[in-house]
C-alpha cells in the first residue's frame, strides 16, 4: 500500500475500500495494521508524502508554487499552501525565500 500511494502520488487520494481491496484485507483491518505500521492513516501518510514531494519540486526551483500545487494535483493553490503551512511550519514562500 505505501508502494502504492508513493507511485501515485500525483494522483488523488484513492479511497481507503479500494486499497483494503489491494492487499484482500477488510477495511477496518486494513486501517488498524496500515496505522499500526506507519503511525498514521493512510490518508495522513499519503498527504505528508505529498508534502515532502511539494518541499523538494519546490527545492529544485523548477517549479512555481502554483506550478507544484496542480502537479500533485492539489484541490488549489491555497489548500496546498494551507497545508504545507501546518505540516512545515512556513508558507511555500517563506520557504523558497530561506533556500
């Protein structure tokens, strides 16, 4: 499942019934052992990989913000901006700015 979200990650998040489906597990059992393993919820852990791609794009300089932000297929600019905020501790901005 990591293998998956990670290979996908430009994608949007599947649901949880489709990946539980992947490895033949019910849902609840596949979410208790997928937390048990990563410490997160699939959705947490696909959105934090999210994240650490969106910091090295941004890294990189290749990108816009705005740019970074459609190719891993954010919902927009400011949701993406939103959450690299709470999960970095800075804006986009702010960070391109200290590189």
């Amino acid at each position: 499942s990591k293998s998956y979200l990670i290979t996908n990650i430009k994608d949007t998040f599947p649901s949880i019934p489709f990946l539980a489906q992947e490895v033949n597990m019910s849902v609840s059992k596949y979410k208790k052992i997928f937390k048990k393993i990563t410490g997160m919820t699939p959705n947490q852990f696909f959105m934090h990989t999210k994240l650490l791609e969106s910091k090295r794009l941004l890294e990189e300089k290749q990108f816009s913000i705005s740019q970074v932000s459609h190719e891993l297929n954010f919902a927009s600019s400011s949701y993406f901006i939103t959450k690299f905020k709470e999960s970095f501790g800075m804006s986009p901005k702010n960070f391109i700015k200290q590189l």
